[in-house]
C-alpha cells in the first residue's frame, strides 16, 4: 500500500470522527531512530550523542521497566523514574535488589516482566532512581484512581478511563511537578535531555506547566492516553497540547499510529 493511500485512509478516518489528525503512523528518515526497551514497555527515539552520560526523567513506569533499563545500558545515564502507583513501587524495589546482575530469562510479551528479565550487570542504585510520587503541574496531594481493568497496574489522575468521574475508587499520592522535582534532587533542567511521560493523562497538565516554565528538553515521549479512549473532550485536549508544542519548536517525527509520540526539538 502507498503512502499517500494510507494518508487517504487515515483522512477518511478523521472526517468519520474515529480518528484523530494526530494519529498517523510515521517515522522520520532524517533522525536516527532507535527502539529501546520490550515490545509493550519500549519508546521510539533519536540516538543523539548527547544522551551518553545524560539525565532523564521517566514518568510511568508501571511493571515495565524495559525502556529505563536499556537506556540506563546504552548511554550510561542516570533515569529518574517516577511513580506512586504500588504495584509499581514493588516493582522498582525489586529490581533494586538486583543491580550489578546479569539478566537470565527472556522478557515475555505482556506489561509484567519478570525481575530477572533485566540485564543490571552494569547499572548501580546511582543511575536508577525512584521517586514515589505523581508527576502533575503542581506540588500536593491528588486522587489517584484505579484502573477501570482490576487487573491492569496503571492509576490515574483524571480518571480518562471512567469518563473523567470523580466516583471511583482511589488512593492519594503526592505529587511533584517537574521544576520541583529537579530541584529537589539538584538537577539543572539544561541538563535534562529527554523526557518520557506514560502518565495514565496526566501528561496534558505536565506539558503545560513544563512549557509555561520554559522547560524545554530536546526529545519528548509521549504517550496522550486519551487518544486510546475516543471522545470530543480527549480529542480536544490532544489537539491543544500538539499546537502548544508546536509553537515551542517541536516537532512530531514518529508515532506509532495510536497514541505514542515522539516529539523532537531541534536545539
């Protein structure tokens, strides 16, 4: 199939109200992409020299943490990995008491990887790091709800996938937004190369307050959850937080046609 047949595919599909603008598969031929981490857990990304030793902040981290390890791998980098969620929290410590091992299963192709799928023989406690708290667009406590599927890890904050309902069930967490979380750990933003939010919705509000703040890191990649429940107040806010981007300099050059972006600024 062409491209330009599946562009005018994918058209009939929005004017039909099933998709939204932004959900058109792409991969850019001018950027070095790589792919790191498990089928279900992994991101799409530029390998740029200036990731090597780098800092990044890795919201979501849920029972996959196939993306942070990999890259903590290949770059020798320091991944802040930020989540309350406790299935999560179980997770992380769980993997902390593997560092400096070598990984004896092959990952499985679901969100729950066992521990001993992750190759730790070259990563101390110094390049994993948990903070266990909600990224939002400000420094609190908020409800956290609980995933509509009992069996699923992920909470949310604005509940997307109950209709946005305040009825549900729910935990409080803390919360941290982004500028207070590299403060708190002594962390020039310049510093900060790439970003990953995979925040059950919550990424729209963190956008937000990451741009009013004027932190502006080279690659951005983000999931907008909502786009995987369709309806006019999910499309809205997609659209808004894409033009918002936009206009700082981004610039969407792969998606995996769904709800998974990757959003490059050029320096």
């Amino acid at each position: 199939m062409s491209d330009l047949t599946k562009k005018i595919q994918h058209q009939i599909k929005v004017l039909r109200g099933k998709k939204h603008s932004l959900q058109f598969r792409l991969a850019s031929k001018q950027h070095p992409l790589i792919n790191l981490g498990t089928e279900y857990g992994g991101w799409t990304l530029v390998d740029d020299q200036d990731l090597s030793g780098s800092v990044i902040v890795s919201a979501g981290l849920g029972e996959d943490a196939s993306f942070d390890v990999a890259f903590a791998n290949r770059y020798g980098a320091k991944v802040i990995v930020v989540d309350p969620t406790p299935r999560a929290v179980v997770h992380f410590e769980q993997i902390s008491e593997r560092f400096g091992l070598p990984s004896s299963k092959p990952f499985n192709r679901t969100g729950q990887q066992d521990i001993a799928s992750y190759d730790l023989s070259k990563i101390d406690a110094s390049q994993l790091i948990l903070v266990k708290k909600a990224l939002w667009n400000e420094v609190g406590t908020v409800r956290f709800y609980e995933p509509k599927d009992s069996s699923h890890v992920s909470h949310s904050i604005n509940n997307f996938q109950n209709d946005y309902r305040k009825d549900t069930d729910y935990i409080d967490v803390p919360t941290v937004d982004l500028i207070s979380l590299l403060e708190e750990l002594g962390i020039s933003p310049g510093k900060v190369k790439l970003v990953k939010l995979d925040i059950e919705g919550a990424e729209i509000e963190v956008v937000k307050h990451m741009l009013s703040n004027k932190f502006l890191p080279k690659q951005l990649l983000l999931e907008i959850d909502e786009l995987n429940f369709p309806s006019k107040v999910a499309y809205a806010r997609a659209s808004e937080i894409s033009a918002m981007l936009k206009s700082q300099g981004y610039k969407i050059i792969w998606s995996d046609g769904r709800a998974n972006f990757l959003f490059y600024r050029n320096s």
